[in-house]
C-alpha cells in the first residue's frame, strides 16, 4: 500500500501555487494561498479551526494526488495535522524532496492525460473505524483524482475513469454505518466519474491508498466526531454521529442501480430503516429486477419475492396472498392507498421505483387490514440533475408499451425538481375478445423551501379500458369432464361486454426537521374513482358438464363511484432517558373510503361451454343495488424503538383506531345501516446483534378488520383479529452484497364469518370461524459476484381453518404447501462479451386447494422464464422469454371461477438513458 499524502512545507507550496496560477488552477491557488496566510486561533472556533486545517490538506492533495507518493514512508497518515503543529518552511526544500523532483512533478501534472482508466467493480468494507472503500482497477496510478469538499459530502472527481460494472453505470449504498448517510459512484460525463460520500453532519475525514493489487482504496473514518469539520459559529448539538440517522442530504443521480440488495425500508417503521434492524421479515423488490424480468404488473414484480396471485389480476386489481391469507393492503409512501388495488386496476409500474413487502399484520402503523401483510408502493421521485430515460417493448398478443421518464431542476440553485412519467400498454389476450388499454402520466414536484424544510407535490392519472375477464369451470380444466377439456382461450362473456376504470390521485408530503432530532411528517392524497361495467357472471355449470348458467352485470345511469382520502401526521424525536436511546414515532392519520354505485343484475340466456353462442338476448332485472357506503377511520399511533445496548434494541409500538361504517339505501328493498367499533393493535419486537451482519429477532403483532353486519339476532359482528407470533434471523454476507431473512411464524384469524348452520338456507352468518397459518420463509437478495445478481425465496405453510361449524381441518383456497422462486442474472463486465447478460427465473407453486370445502384442487407447476441482455453505452436491449416451458397452470377461486395462466409469451425491449 503507498499512500499519498499532502505536502505543508512553506517553499513548495509557493512553488506549486505559482506554477497552478500559470495553468488557470485557480481554486488551487485560492486554497493554497490559504494555506500560507496566519490563522488567528483566537478568533476562530475550534470547529471551524479544525475543518480549515482538513480542507487545506485537502486542497494539497486535490493539486498533487494523482503522481506525489511518499516513497520513504509505507504507512498511511493517521490523523489530520493542525496548522500550530506544522514547523515552519525550511531553508532548504531540496533537502527533503529535492527541487528538481519537484519541477519534473510539475512538468508531468501540466501534460494531459487522455487515457481512460476503467473501473470494473466498486467494494464496500466495514472497518473499525469506520467503512474501506474500493475502486477495483488494474490501471490505479494513472488515475488523475481531484477531491473535494461540500457541505456534509466528501467528493472525488477523476476526470479519466469510467464506471463500467456489471449491468450498470453505477453504484449507491445508503447508511452502512452511523455517521455515513450514502455512498454514490457514478458517470458524469463520457470519460470522468464522481465519487461521493455523504456524512451524517459534516464531510467525513478520508485517507486516499494507491494499490497495486487492488485498486484505488479510501478510509473513511467515522469515530471521530464530524461535528469538527463543520464550519459554523454556531453552538453544535451535543449528539454523535450514532444519534443521527436520518439524512441531511442525499446526493440524487438520474443512472439507476444495478444491484438488487435495498438495505433500507419505510413500511416497518415509518422511517427509513435498515431492514436488518426491524423485528419483522421485510422484503424490497428494486426496479432493477423487475426490469431485467420484463414485469408488466405488480403480480409479475412480486413473483420473485414468493407473493402470490390471489385471483384474475388483470380484471380486478392487484390482489394478492402473503401468509396463507388474501391481502389488498397497499400503501402509496407510506399513506393507504387501498382502493388502487381493489377497485381502480391494476398498478402501472412506470412511476414505481420500488415495492416494500411487509408480512404479516401491521395495523399498529396503518390500521385496520387483513393480517397477511402489506405492499408500500414507493414512487419515483425528482432528480436533482437532468435525466431522460425512454423504452419502447413489443411482445406476443400485440403487445407494445412505450414509456417516458424525464426529470431535472427547474431553476439554478435546484431547489425546485420536476419528475414525469407517462406509460401506455396495448395488449390482446389467449383469451378470446380480450384487449386491455391502459394509460399512465404521473407528474411530481418538489420544493426544497429551505435545508430543513422539503415540500413535494404528486399526482396520478390512469385510464383502463378493458373487457372484462372470466374464469372458466373446474370441470374441463383441472377436473375431469364427460365432454372433454374446455378451451383455455374460451371467454364466457360476450364480444361486447367492458371494465372501464379512470383514476386521478392528488397529494402532497410535507417534511420538516426541527433539529438534528426531531423531524414533521404531513401527507395527504385523494383518489378518485370512475367506472362502468357491463358483463356477464359466470354461475355453476349444469348437470350435462357443457351448460354454464350466467347472470349480467352492468351499472345503469352513472358510473359507479368511489373516493378516498388519506391523511397523516407525525413526528419522529430522538431523545434518551438516562442510558437508553429513544427513536419514537407518534402521530395519527385519518381515512375516509366513499363509494356509490346504482348495479343491476338480470337474467342472460346460457351458454356452451364447448360451442359457445353469443350475443343472447337480455332479460328482466333479477337484483339492483343503488347505494352509497362511507368508511371512516381516526386513529392513534405511537412506537418507540428502545436501544437497550449496542447490540440490543427493543421495539413498542400500540394503536388505537376508531372505524365507522355508514350504508345509505336509495331504494325502499333494504335499510339504512350504521355501525362503529373501537380496536387497539399492540406490536412488540426485540432484535439481538451477536455480531454486526446478524441480526436475531422476535415479535409480536395483532390486526384488525371491520365486520360489517347482525347476526339473526341482531347482534353487530365484531372485528376480526389477526394474531402473529414471529421470530427470525437476518444475515448479511459477502460484505454486505447479499441478504437473507429466515423466519418462523404463526399467524390466527379470529372471529371469522361463516354460515348459520341452524339457518342453511339463509343468509345469515355467526362468528365463530378460526384460521391459522403456520410456516418458515427464506428470502435471500443480492450480488453473489460482481454482475451476478439473485433474487430467491422458499415458503412452507401450513394453512388450515381451526375453528368453524362445517370445515375444522381443511386448507385454506389457493394457499400452497410449499413454493419457491428464483430469479437470476449475470452480465459481463469487461471483455469481448462486454455489456451482454443473461437471465434465470423458475418458479414453482405447489398444489392449491379450490375452495373452502376442500372438494377440489389445482395441481402444482413449474414456470421457467429466461433473457438476454445488452448494454451499448446508453442502449439497453431486453429479450424476455416467459413460461418458456408452456406449462399450463391455474389460479382458484371457486368451483365455478378457475382462471387459466399466460402461456409461452415473448417480449422485447429497447430503452435509451441520457
């Protein structure tokens, strides 16, 4: 290791300056000539002493780094020298260096370099002291670095390097240890790469390390308080770096990351969290891997992660099951956005730059949900420098979607930052008569109003216009049938039959920091929701095994109407009580779900299943609803996260909600109704760190979800509550690229609704029902080797209803014993194969029972996808072959409704990134 180190004698920096000025080195001789003026101590704090000493050092270096190596002492510099420490200018510089050293140094930094030095793979290493971070070349020493630094960022420019990683252009690491906020490695330009590091509450001290062996090394030490290279009059807060998470400022870059390991996530805390350090299994599905997978929705995204389809997607939203049970608990950053995924379609993916898998039941945070878990959709946000991205994607069933992505500053100082983003998709279907046409322009603003204070602006607008989709019966497709197997591509609706959905969402997020430790959150958003439909239901299938019943549906007069409004407000303080560290969270949100709609149903003529007729005739009105719903929600919420000892956090969390039920009937057939309930959701998590990559947890949490309605005697249901008990180990290998969660749960639904049995040809119901999943999960993401990226996870769960008049003992619908997934790539770095990539995806489901009453299942699958990639600077080429074994699978949802799976599809893309 040869280190480089600045040089304070008296005569050569006069020398150097003099020669800098010839060059147009200006800045250089600006902080050179700060170098030699006299420092009055006395006038200057020691801050702000101490951070001149830093930035004079670092001045020295930014003019002689690239080709000055101490060749008489090996060893780096272990500590930042004070001006009153440095004796004064020897007589004789010749002595120590050599003056003719010196001109032939000076001579060579005048020549210009025109060789580009490539960077093939970034490193990251925790040390004692703080992080060692590697710029991995063959070529070091002729790499020309210019440091600098900017507030709380440490940055290197070197203007002959090019960042050439494995899939990517870039490299970004947030928080990996306290007192560095990020790590950011990226092209600025065709031959010069920035490097910066950004400090929780000053620029960070580093040692710059030429190696032969390994590359270009910077020590970053964070033990020392940074408040000391800070530059300020001011009286500092008496906290550590420790104490002080959260950012103060991020540098944001318009390349996106290559890598598939996020170490941080929102949904379990409402702050960002290292994943590590939150007792719950917690999956982030980047971008980056649902793009090398050609996803189209959210069901494709997810899949990697053991997510599963809960029914048709396509028709009716993004409805999943996690842990045994079905979920539509979206959030949008972290505010509910629950009728996104139930009523409004399905979620383009144009405008997301991550999804947050939280499993298991989180009403402690976001009230009243089902138990299985929650998806926070994070959007993408405004870059601070100019940013176009464009795709373009054919595949088979006339597929084609164009996308936009544009972002930037809007004035010079970049305090006002603008992010578009517009999508269309087009596609046909096996299915006969099918098409879906969707359309996405989701614009968003922010507004630094000042360091403190941040202001953002978002808004959404989708269209859909789609023909509905239906399954088909159990009988012909997974069970046998007299007259053979239906068709998969056979639609049971007619040619003229729609599912048209318009959405518009407005909102804002609101942040302010008060001090280092205590920060405001306000956010609020509404949705609105347009939509008609008008098709056909599909009834039991008769008898003969050919006749299927039907009934239509369609809204008459006015599409039907839904409106949500979220809000919420909170304050996150760190403060400690004696010896323990305090990181709360408390605040309270308000919910407010309308729909209204006017729905008839009336009788439609048969069909054959095996020689279908349609366009029958339409007969009277059988049934007509015309009401209006409104929920409401007020709730409370506190969670205190508790640092017991260094490797020992606790984690307390309650919530008490108040839900409000009103139904208005405009017709005379049935009464208004009203109905309110209380419920308080408890969480409890501990996490132990016998060593700093493992973490050991276990936890407690409940949920709650509103019953609406009476038994036969009157009678209001209560909630329904889910119960999770929870434990689990997370561990990071490979120097923190890669990732794995393992967990051990059990999850109880209580107070579930099922039939009357002393009324079985009613519709009444009593709540007596119980259902508990059991199971182990594995989750493994990251980097194995440098361009070999994984995503994989194993779920075994045992679902079963435990408690209920008629079905004690049967499995849950469409909950698999066992599933597992797994999506891979590998893309060249450097060579003749340079750019190009492949990728991997099995994934399999196992057998899946078809309905409560366990009278029919679907058999297990396995799917296998495959692509190629090639990157040619800024083209990207995608090749995305799916089901590429055509495997027929299905999705249950009753005996009647099997929803038959895409078959073999192939897509290709084109995307261009500026």
């Amino acid at each position: 290791m040869i280190n480089y180190r600045g040089v304070c004698n008296g005569c050569l920096l006069s020398l150097v300056a003099s020669v800098c000025v010839g060059l147009g080195c200006n800045l250089v001789k600006q902080e050179l000539t700060l170098a030699q003026s006299p420092v009055n101590k006395e006038a200057m704090p020691a801050a702000g002493y101490a951070y001149a000493s830093l930035v004079r050092k670092t001045s020295v270096q930014s003019a002689l780094v690239t080709k000055w190596k101490a060749k008489r002492e090996q060893t780096p510099i272990s500590e930042v020298r004070q001006l009153n420490s440095i004796e004064g200018p020897l007589s004789d510089t010749s002595d120590v260096l050599g003056i003719n050293k010196v001109k032939n140094f000076i001579a060579q930094l005048s020549q210009p370099r025109t060789d580009v030095v490539s960077i093939t793979d970034v490193k990251v290493n925790t040390t004692d002291k703080g992080i060692e971070l590697i710029l991995v070349t063959a070529n070091s020493q002729k790499l020309q670095v210019s440091p600098k630094t900017k507030g709380n960022s440490y940055i290197v420019d070197i203007a002959n390097a090019k960042l050439q990683l494995a899939g990517g252009e870039s490299f970004r690491q947030a928080k990996l240890v306290a007192g560095i906020t990020e790590v950011t490695v990226v092209n600025i330009g065709n031959n010069t790469l920035r490097l910066t590091i950004v400090g929780n509450q000053g620029a960070p001290q580093v040692e710059l390390f030429d190696s032969d062996t390994e590359g270009l090394v910077f020590k970053v030490n964070t033990t020392t308080s940074l408040r000391e290279a800070t530059p300020t009059t001011t009286q500092q807060p008496t906290t550590t770096p420790e104490d002080n998470q959260e950012p103060i400022e991020l540098v944001v870059t318009g390349t996106p990351d290559t890598r598939y390991q996020v170490p941080d996530a929102t949904v379990g805390t409402r702050t960002n969290r290292r994943i590590q350090d939150i007792p719950q299994s917690i999956q982030v599905v980047p971008r980056q891997s649902w793009e090398d997978q050609g996803a189209v929705n959210t069901i494709d995204a997810l899949r990697s992660v053991g997510v599963n389809q809960a029914f048709n997607s396509p028709t009716n939203g993004d409805v999943f099951t996690i842990r045994g049970f079905q979920t539509s608990n979206i959030l949008r950053n972290g505010l509910k956005d629950y009728t996104a995924g139930a009523i409004s379609g399905q979620t383009q993916l144009a405008n997301i730059e991550r999804l947050e898998v939280l499993r298991g039941p989180a009403s402690v945070l976001y009230g009243q949900g089902n138990p299985g878990g929650t998806i926070n959709f994070v959007t993408k946000q405004p870059l601070s420098e100019p940013y176009f991205a464009a795709s373009m994607t054919f595949g088979s069933y006339s597929f084609y979607q164009p996308t936009l992505d544009i972002s930037g500053p809007l004035n010079s100082d970049k305090t006002l930052l603008y992010r578009l983003n517009t999508s269309y998709i087009s596609t046909e279907s096996f299915i006969d008569f099918f098409y879906n046409q969707r359309c996405l322009i989701a614009p968003v603003l922010s507004w630094q109003i000042s360091k403190n204070t941040k202001l953002t602006f978002e808004s959404e607008f989708r269209d859909q216009q789609q023909y509905p989709r239906t399954g088909l019966p159990a009988f012909g497709t997974v069970l046998p049938n007299p007259n053979g197997e239906i068709p998969l591509s056979l639609n049971t609706l007619d040619e003229d039959a729609r599912n048209n959905r318009r959405s518009i969402l407005l909102g804002y997020n609101f942040e302010h920091r008060f001090s280092d430790n205590w920060s405001l959150v306000n956010a609020f958003h509404v949705r609105s929701i347009r939509y008609r439909t008008d098709s056909a239901n599909s009834g039991s299938l008769r008898l003969d095994g050919r006749t299927l019943n039907r009934t239509q549906q369609n809204y008459i007069g006015a599409p039907g109407v839904d409106e949500e409004y979220a809000l919420d407000n909170h304050v996150v303080g760190k403060f400690k009580t004696g010896s323990l560290q305090h990181e709360l969270v408390a605040g309270f949100d308000l919910y407010r779900d309308i729909s209204q709609f006017d729905q008839t149903m009336r009788a439609i003529g048969t069909i054959d299943v095996f020689n279908p007729v349609y366009g029958q005739p339409v007969g009277g009105i059988v049934s007509r609803i015309n009401q209006k719903t409104k929920n409401d929600q007020l709730g409370f919420y506190v969670q205190d996260i508790i640092t017991l000892t260094n490797n020992l956090n606790l984690v307390l969390g309650g919530r008490g909600d108040f839900v409000d039920n009103k139904v208005t009937n405009f017709l005379n057939t049935s009464p208004n109704q009203s109905q309110s309930d209380f419920a308080f959701s408890p969480r409890v998590g501990l996490i132990y760190k016998p060593i700093q990559p493992v973490s050991l947890y276990a936890s407690y949490s409940q949920s709650f979800s509103q019953n609406v309605g009476t038994t036969f005697g009157g009678s209001l249901f209560q909630p329904s509550t889910g119960t999770q008990y929870e434990v689990g180990v997370k561990a990071d290998f490979l120097s923190g690229r890669l990732s794995s969660t393992l967990a051990l749960y059990q999850l109880t639904l209580s107070n579930v609704l099922t039939p009357d049995p002393n009324r079985p040809t009613t519709t009444f119901q009593i709540q007596t029902g119980e259902q508990r999943n059991r199971g182990i999960e594995l989750n493994v993401t990251g980097e194995i080797l440098p361009g070999w990226n994984v995503i994989a996870s194993y779920a075994y769960t045992d679902g079963q209803v435990t408690k209920d008049e008629r079905y004690i003992g049967n499995r849950l619908v469409n909950v698999p014993e066992n599933s597992a997934s797994l999506w891979t790539t590998y893309t060249f770095a450097k060579g003749s194969l340079q750019g190009l990539g492949f990728g991997l995806g099995l994934f399999y489901v196992g057998e899946r029972q078809g309905d409560l009453i366990n009278s029919f299942s679907v058999p297990s699958y396995l799917r296998l996808d495959a692509a190629v990639y090639y990157r040619l600077d800024r083209l990207r080429f995608v090749l995305n072959l799916k089901n590429l074994s055509d495997v027929r699978y299905f999705t249950p949802r009753t005996i009647n409704l099997v929803y038959p799976e895409d078959p073999f599809i192939v897509e290709g893309t084109v995307s261009w990134e500026l």
